[in-house]
C-alpha cells in the first residue's frame, strides 16, 4: 500500500469533510492479486477456468445464490485481502487519528453491489461496531462512477454526532432484518455528494459521515470494495460493563453519552 499524503493531511480532511481520499494506495500487483484470490474462491465454487471475476461472479449468482452468499461471507477472512487491509500505513494513520496505541479490526469484509441493487443501505453511520468512534477504509477493486454505482457522502453531517438510527424497511423489501438507517428528514438536511472512486484508490471515513450507495446501472457489471473498520481502544463499553455486548447494538443506545 502507498499512501503518499501525510498523516497529518490525511486527518485533517477527515476531520474538515468527513473523509479523506486515498489517492492511488494499491498498485496494479495489489488490485490484481485480491480479484485473482477472489476469482480463485468463486472458481472452486464451480471450476470451469473463467478468468474473469465480474463474469464469474455472475456465473456463480446464477448458478447457486446461497453458496455466491458463501462466498461473500467468507471472503473477508482471506488473508491476501487482509493483509492489504492492515497495512502497518493505514494502521498508522488510524492510531494517529484516535491519539491510541491499540486498535481493534471492526468487520473486514467486501461489498458486493450487483445489476439488482439490492443490497444497497439508506444513509446511515458506521454503528454497530465495538468502539463509539472509528474509520470506515472503503476501496473498489473496480472504477465506480455514475455507471457502475458508488459511495454517497453527506457534506458536514459528521460535524453533528450520532443520530438515531431505525431498523425498519421505509416501505420496501430489504435483503436484512438488521437495516439501519436514519430518518430521511435528517439525511435531506446535508448535500449529498456521489462520489467516483477509481479502482486502487480508496476513501478513509469517520463513523459520525452519512453515507450510502447509489446504484449500479450497467447491466452485468458488479462493483466489489475491500471495506474494514478501525476501533480504537477508547470509548468501547465492553471493556467498561459487565453486561455490554461486544458490539455496540444499533438501537436502544444513545452513542453520544458513550464516553471513556
């Protein structure tokens, strides 16, 4: 991973806008050593020898949905992805961030956003993770753009806490019983930015940012991100109550009163 911007930069836009963009942190080797480790986890779903990740990950949709959900599960185990993930910079960049000389690994995993567009969430914060505060790494291993679908930041909403969040499905089908999202009227209050990410750059963003999706277009085009979150050791309520869950749950709790 390269990250040629300071520490310094890199927190400082966070904390102006809520994000910072990554520009140009995985080498070609590194975008073409995750999508052939993930090419090579749908292949022994199916081995047929298809090169392709985006065609095979359509070959295996089609093919057995539960085991393509497999797949999606599993995949954020994979060490060549991990590895990329947990970059002594990126690591840096976090600790430096929260002022700690620990942090927790929150939810390593990919997205996987695909012609249906189901599995895109309204605007929401990064909850449910161990520690109040952290930082969502968010990189496409594939250009996203007005076509292909995207992140979605909300302008200064990180500058106003947490709100709350819902558990319902806002008068339409999800793919989850868990989505979390906040009341539209809250989210119509900031800009909303759609941004465009190319493949080997990356975003770094604060818990506090609305954010969501916005749709793929582009008919047999999937758009797949290395994502993982950043806890630091401050501010984790399972290492302060007997009685609190590991992960902080979505509802029920005030964030803004979780305190050291």
């Amino acid at each position: 991973m390269i990250i040629n911007k300071a520490n310094k930069d890199v927190i400082s836009e966070i904390k102006d806008n809520g994000y910072c963009i990554l520009e140009n942190c995985f080498t070609n080797e590194d975008l073409n050593e995750m999508r052939s480790s993930l090419l090579q986890t749908l292949n022994y779903i199916k081995p047929d020898g298809e090169q392709d990740l985006q065609k095979k990950y359509y070959e295996i949709r089609n093919y057995d949905r539960k085991l393509k959900g497999n797949w999606y599960d599993i995949a954020g185990k994979d060490i060549n992805l991990l590895r990329h993930l947990h970059s002594q910079k990126l690591v840096g960049i976090a600790k430096e961030y929260f002022n700690t000389n620990v942090i927790f690994s929150g939810r390593p995993c990919i997205g996987v956003y695909d012609d249906e567009n189901v599995h895109l969430l309204e605007p929401h914060q990064e909850t449910a993770q161990m520690s109040r505060d952290n930082l969502l790494f968010w990189a496409p291993l594939y250009d996203t753009n007005k076509n292909n679908g995207g992140l979605s930041v909300y302008k200064g909403s990180h500058k106003h806490g947490y709100f709350d969040h819902k558990i319902d499905s806002i008068g339409k089908k999800v793919w989850t019983k868990e989505y979390t999202h906040v009341d539209p009227k809250v989210s119509a209050k900031f800009k909303r930015e759609d941004l465009e990410i190319k493949a080997g750059s990356a975003i770094l963003l604060i818990s506090t940012c609305l954010h969501c999706g916005y749709p793929n277009k582009e008919k047999d085009s999937v758009r797949i991100t290395v994502c993982e979150r950043f806890n630091p050791l401050q501010k984790i309520p399972y290492l302060r109550d007997n009685n609190a869950s590991m992960r902080i749950p979505y509802t029920g709790v005030d964030y803004n009163k979780i305190t050291d």
